[in-house]
C-alpha cells in the first residue's frame, strides 16, 4: 500500500469510540473538544464524526521520550495554529449559513463568527 511505518516523534490523529445502549452511552478515548461560534469558545462534544476533535497518538520511545523534547507530555502539533485557523473558519461558515441562510461572500462576513477576528474587508 506504500504506507511506511511511523518513527519516532511522528503523531497520527485517530479516534476510538464505543457506542452502547441505543446510543445511550458514547465513549471516547480522548477528551473532544470542537469551536463553538455561538459560545466564541472551544467546548466538549463527542462526536466521532469531527475529525478536528480527535485524539493524537504520538510515536515515542519505551521511556516516552520524542526527537526534540525532553518527554511525550511536552508535544503540542506542530500544525496547530494552521489547525485552528482552518477549523474557526469552518464552524464560522457554518455558523453563518445556519443564521444568515446564505454562504459569506467574503472572509470579512464572518467577523460576528470568528473570535478576536482581524479579518481583512
């Protein structure tokens, strides 16, 4: 398949979630976290269907040490401020097409929907 095996420092994003009960009861591995643009902050919600809020499996060795820092515990995403962008601005369209019933023609509409937004006009 051309998939190589991981090394160490890499990280994977993956879910698991169990499902019981009629869907009475939803486990998850990781605590999940999604913006919400009504609240202007980040909030729980399990939903295995949000990529964005999955867990990360990151690649150390057997002391949970990582290339580059002194211990898995201090990794933070390299790709998170990219991440963070990318996802604000989708729950903000979003957001505006359920108030407005439109999609924004503009980065600058969703202003109302993005926070501490410096969007350009």
């Amino acid at each position: 398949f051309g998939v190589q095996a991981p090394k160490f420092g890499d990280s994977w994003r993956i879910n698991f979630s169990r499902v019981e009960k009629q869907g009475a009861v939803n486990w998850v591995w990781s605590h999940q976290v999604v913006y919400n643009c009504d609240e202007n902050r980040y909030r729980g919600e399990v939903n295995m269907h949000l990529p964005d809020a999955w867990g990360y499996v990151l690649f150390a060795d057997s002391n949970g040490q990582v290339p580059g820092r002194s211990n898995a515990q201090s990794w933070r995403d390299p790709a998170w401020p990219a991440r963070h962008a990318a996802t604000s601005i989708f729950y903000a369209i979003q957001a505006y097409e359920g108030k407005k019933g439109a999609t924004p023609s503009k980065l600058s509409d969703l202003k109302d929907f993005l926070a501490n937004a410096d969007l350009p006009s």
